[in-house]
C-alpha cells in the first residue's frame, strides 16, 4: 500500500494556494443560473471524487492518476466554492455555501493525511456530509430559477456524481472497509444512476446530439454492470472500474453542459436580452429611419 508522501502535502497546498490567488484577484464573469447550477453540482461530484481518489491511492489502483486526481479536485473544490459564495442570488444560499464551507474544512484537511483505512473511513463519512450540504445548495439555487431546463442540468450533474460515488464505494469494498453503510450505499447508487439515466432519456427538451449522447451513456452503463457485478463472487476489477467510471464521468460531464446551455439559452431569450428591431437613429441625419445603408 502506497501512502502519500510529504511533498504530496507540500503540493496540494500549493494548488489551494494558487486557485485562492487567482480566484480572489480575477475578475469572474456573471454566471447564468445553468452555469451556476451546473457548478454547484460539480461540487457534488467533486466530493465524492475526491473521496474515490484517496482510496485508489490506498489500494495502489492507477496510483498517478488517482494522485492527480485528489490534487486537481482539492484545488478546484476550493476555487469554485468562492465563485459560488461571490455569485450567490440570495441570502438562503449564501448561508448554505457557508455551511459547505465549515463541512469542506474538515475535509480537506482529512483528505491531505496519510493513507491508511482508518483515515479512509473518516474521509467517507466526511463525504457523505459534504456531499449532502452540497446538494443542499444545488437544491436551492435551482429552485429559485424556477426552470425545467435547470432541473436537467441538475439531474444530470448529479449522474456526474453518482459515476464517481459508485467508484468511491467500490474502492472502500475492495480496500475491505465492507461494513453494511457501504454495501447500502453502493447499492442505493447503482439504482439511483439507473433511474436518473432514464428520467435524462426521457426528456422533451433533448436534442438530436444530446439523445445520442445519452445514448452512448446507456451503452456505456450496461457494460460497466458486468463488472461490478462480479463483486458478489469476491471478483475484483479495480483497474477496470476506475476506467470507467471515470469515463462515465467525461460523458456526463459533457452532457451536463449541453444542459447547461439550453438552460443560459432560454434564461437569455426570457431575459429580453434578444435582438432588437429597432432603427439607430442618429441626430441631424434625415435617412435614420431607412433599413438600408
């Protein structure tokens, strides 16, 4: 079992303190509420990857990868969470993202210890707060939108986390931490991504592009089932499922922001933000009513 160096620590404090600078002295653009929706799902996900990312490292499952991993979804948790706080729309999420914050926190410093399982296991459950909280904020910020397309985009992100949830309870089973919150839990996320996949098919707002990405989600899924299935027989496929649910990951993710762009493309329309038939009129020019030029 591999365990993370000092210099790992050394890293990823750096990452935090790089994304903080860069964060706090950048001037960030409006977000439109699928942006923001889709970004406060992302920290959903994030928490659980991060969390997948650790046991990985403890198992010594695509050690690099994995390490790469916990060091880029440290560094982006944190930047998008001040994002999120800076572009909140009411004071109700700003409390919730302060809530996050406080649970990240603990987290965090969790998630830079050394490996071992018993590390691992307050990690998960950590996780499982942070993963709560920040749903939470997702939660809200959708609601206060009031928008079908939004309630896509947050569906969708949070298959995002499901693919990574799945590979979080997968690793903590093969690491041996096989107490019956995990088998529950890896058991409830397997029917959860199942459900929501279809309720994402289903949708009148799809696309020909999006139907078929979708598509190549579902495909994609049935396949991943043979793998993890043999984990009844004692059979373990790490490498396997570390593959793909990290490419179940790219797909969602790209899927969200298909959402995620309808969602800013009826905001924009809504908003009366769309072109204008009305002339430029010019003072002292007697042909300013005149379309041609």
């Amino acid at each position: 079992m591999k365990t993370l160096p000092g210099k790992t620590i050394t890293l990823s404090l750096a990452l935090f303190l790089w994304s903080t600078l860069f964060s706090t002295v950048g001037v960030s653009e409006p977000m439109s509420d699928g942006d923001a929706i889709n970004k406060a799902g992302r920290q959903r996900m994030l928490s659980q990857r991060i969390t997948k990312a650790y046991l990985q490292i403890a198992n010594d499952i695509d050690y690099v990868r994995s390490k790469k991993q916990l060091d880029q979804g440290l560094a982006l948790f944190e930047e998008q969470l001040m994002e999120l706080q800076d572009g909140a729309p009411t004071q109700e999420i700003t409390q919730q993202l302060n809530a996050v914050e406080a649970i990240w926190n603990d987290f965090r410093k969790i998630a830079l210890m050394r490996s071992s399982k018993s590390n691992a296991i307050k990690l998960i459950k950590k996780s499982d707060s942070l993963l709560a909280a920040s749903h939470e904020a997702v939660t809200l910020w959708e609601a206060s939108t009031k928008s079908n397309s939004n309630k896509m985009v947050n569906i969708a992100g949070r298959q995002r986390m499901l693919s990574q949830r799945i590979g979080k309870f997968y690793a903590a089973h093969y690491f041996g931490i096989k107490t019956d919150d995990i088998v529950n839990g890896l058991n409830q996320a397997l029917v959860d991504y199942e459900k929501g996949l279809k309720l994402l098919s289903s949708s009148d707002i799809n696309h020909e592009e999006l139907q078929s990405a979708l598509k190549k989600v579902s495909n994609q899924w049935e396949y991943s089932k043979q793998g993890l299935s043999q984990i009844n027989q004692g059979n373990y496929v790490p490498h396997v499922i570390s593959v793909t649910t990290e490419s179940m990951l790219k797909r969602m993710n790209k899927i969200t922001g298909m959402y995620s762009d309808i969602s800013s493309d009826v905001q924009y329309s809504k908003s009366g933000s769309g072109q204008s038939t009305k002339k430029i009129n010019i003072p002292g020019l007697a042909s300013t009513t005149s379309s041609e030029f």
